[in-house]
C-alpha cells in the first residue's frame, strides 16, 4: 500500500527522543525529509519519537475485534483512539473462535483496510492468536476449549485469503504434531510464527525454533499456575537466543523481578505488547464480558474476575502505560522502554521505523512531554498528518 501522502513541508522542534539533543524534524509529503541537530535550550521543549506499534489489540473503548457483527465504524474508532494513545499502528487481534467466525471477523477487518483509507494507514497487520495453541488449562488462558485445534495449513490458507494477505504474525503451541511442517510454510509465506499459550516440551520448541519461530508471545503469560522448577516452556523460550519476545509491563501480568530477568536475558529483543481488551480506556466498574463473565476494572487498571480478585482477566491498559510502568520501575530509561513499544517491533516485522527516526522513512510521529515517570502525549503524525492533538479534542 501506497502510504506517501500530499502535504505542506512542515517542521517539528523538538527534543530527539534518543539522543536527547534539541532537532528540528522536517516532513514533506508524509516523510520525514530531514532531521536537523540544533544547539540552545531544552526548556519547554516537547520530545519526539516514532510513532507506537503495538502487536496486540484484541480491542478497545468497549469495542472487541472478536465480537460479532463487528460494530458499524469499530475498526475506525479503535484505530482513532489508540492514535490518541501514541499507537501510529497496530495488529488487529483474532482468538479462538469457530472457524466460520474467524474467517468473518478476518473478512471484516480486511473490508474497512480496503475501503478505508485512513483506517487501513494505521493498521500493519492481522495478528491470528490461536486456535491452534494448547488445549490445558492454564496455557490456554480465556481461549475456548471447543475451539482449539492442531495447526492446519490449508484452513490458514483459506483465512490468509480471505484477509488479503493482512495476516502477518500466528500465535500457536508446537506442541502439536506437525507443528514444525505448519511453522515452515507459515514462514516461507513471509509470516511471523510466535511460541504462546503453549505447554510444549524443549524439544518440541527447539523444533519450533529450528522451522523458522522467531518471538514468543506475552513471555510468562498464558501458562500453567505451578510449573516444575526446570525444564519448563518458560525457560526453555529464554534460553533461546533467537527468540524475541513480548511482554505486557501494566504491572499486573508480571512481577517486576519476572520483568527484570526477560529484559535482561533477551536485551535488544524485548517488545511491550498491550494485549488490550475491550474495556481498555473504559471506567473503572463492574461489567459483564462474553469472554470472562463478570469482571471489575479498577481504577489503577487492573482487570481481574468479580469473584476472584487475584484472577485477571486481561489486560485493560496501552502501551503508554507499559513504558510508563518501565521508568517507574527502574528497569529501563525512557527510550528504552519506548523503543520496546516502537522501534524494535518495527525492526521483527520488517517496517520502516526499524532504524529510528531517520530521514526517508513515513512521519509516524509522537510528541509528548515527559512529567518524571508519567508520558503526556500533545500530537500524533501518521504519515504526516496531524491525527491527535491534546488541544483539539
């Protein structure tokens, strides 16, 4: 697809995100033409970094990519809404579902990228979370029994199709027979496989990785509640140079001792996934889910079950909030922590931002204004164009 788009030259001054040097950021015709260092003061000055991608979405503002129909204008809205979150673009999320359902929800989202345009710039992809993941409690996470099964080349060929070829990233469990066979020409076909809700063996995810897996999903996450002490699939997936993997740092989902041993371990192939859930960006309260039952969404974040306080039930934050959690943690500096959320998901996907901010490349920009560990995010560009303003709500 065809992103250049007609604009005025424009300029945005501002504090590099990275380097922490005052730059002046020219954009012309949605890219970004040149990226000048200016000398003088810091002060008052906003920073500027690549847009956020999130790998992710399952849904946001109520809205739920795996509920049909899909509401009329659901993908816009979602897609408006992260823009406001400092997401440029994002993966669509589609879980275990009946396979006639899954090809409608595919069918859909592939729809509105065709028909519409500025939807489908902030959209990078399909991500296919299942059904071909583990069938045990535990691993499975909320994904529906029933509806799990063993990898299937031509079912996936069928869905890919009628996707028109969005689908970039599959989430599945090697633990299937013929799991290493699906991974290989899921690969060949220029898809990204991902190790997740899974309960294989070492040797079934050394096999994983030897046909071509390159990420795990939510690391730590969608697993059993007690796991032997060694071997186990979360050891077995850090032990694995190769493999990149993504984490969801709201606080909730892991512990900061977890978090510190994954960022440590895996260093410059870290990613920060939201994960986010339909209640994402809604009040705190108690609300009733298709998938979950009754929940409660407190004011702090955290999503758990009504009658279980210690069981969560997805994730409810953004991204914003997993770097913001980062810095305050003391794990990561603030570019660090968002280079996690932009710059090296580009780099696994194969997308410009790859290198950074960097002349040439779309002007998929924040700028934001850093209040110690809290983000306040001023303007979002998507190919140039001015898609969020703080003060144009």
């Amino acid at each position: 697809m065809n992103t250049q788009v007609k604009t005025k030259p424009f300029e945005l001054k501002g504090i590099h995100f990275k380097t922490g040097e005052p730059v002046v950021v020219e954009i012309t015709n949605g890219r970004i033409s040149r990226i000048i260092q200016k000398g003088g003061t810091k002060e008052n000055l906003p920073l500027i970094a690549p847009g956020l991608l999130d790998l992710q979405v399952n849904g946001y503002g109520g809205l739920d990519f795996n509920t049909l129909p899909l509401a009329d204008g659901l993908v816009e809205k979602i897609t408006t809404s992260l823009w406001g979150k400092g997401v440029t673009s994002y993966f669509p999320t589609v879980i275990t579902n009946r396979d006639d359902l899954i090809e409608q929800v595919l069918h859909s989202i592939s729809e509105v990228c065709m028909t519409e345009r500025n939807v489908g710039r902030g959209i990078a992809g399909i991500h296919l979370e299942g059904p071909f993941i583990s069938p045990d409690d535990g691993p499975r996470g909320a994904h529906p029994k029933k509806y799990v099964k063993a990898p299937d080349w031509s079912l996936f060929q069928r869905w890919q199709e009628v996707a028109g070829g969005r689908i970039k990233i599959v989430t599945l469990s090697p633990e299937w027979p013929g799991a290493p066979e699906f991974i290989s020409k899921c690969v060949e076909s220029g898809v990204v496989v991902s190790i997740g809700h899974t309960s294989a063996t070492g040797e079934q995810i050394q096999a994983a990785v030897d046909a071509g897996a390159r990420m795990s999903t939510h690391l730590g996450n969608g697993a059993h509640p007690i796991l032997p002490r060694h071997p186990n699939y979360i050891w077995e997936q850090l032990s694995r140079d190769s493999l990149w993997a993504t984490v969801i740092a709201d606080g909730f989902h892991l512990p900061k001792s977890a978090l510190k041993v994954i960022l440590r371990v895996k260093g410059e192939r870290v990613m920060l996934v939201s994960d986010a859930v339909s209640l994402s960006g809604m009040p705190p309260g108690q609300y009733d889910l298709h998938i979950g039952g009754k929940v409660v969404l407190t004011p702090e974040g955290k999503l758990h079950l009504a009658d279980h306080p210690n069981l969560l039930a997805g994730s409810a934050l953004t991204l914003i909030h997993g770097i913001e959690h980062l810095v305050k943690s003391g794990l990561a500096s603030l570019s660090e922590a968002w280079e996690m959320a932009s710059v090296r998901p580009s780099r696994l996907i194969g997308l410009p931002a790859k290198d950074g901010l960097k002349a040439g490349i779309p002007a998929d920009l924040v700028v934001f204004s850093p209040n110690g560990w809290k983000i306040d995010i001023l303007e979002t560009y998507k190919d140039g164009v001015l898609v969020y303003s703080k003060n144009k709500k």
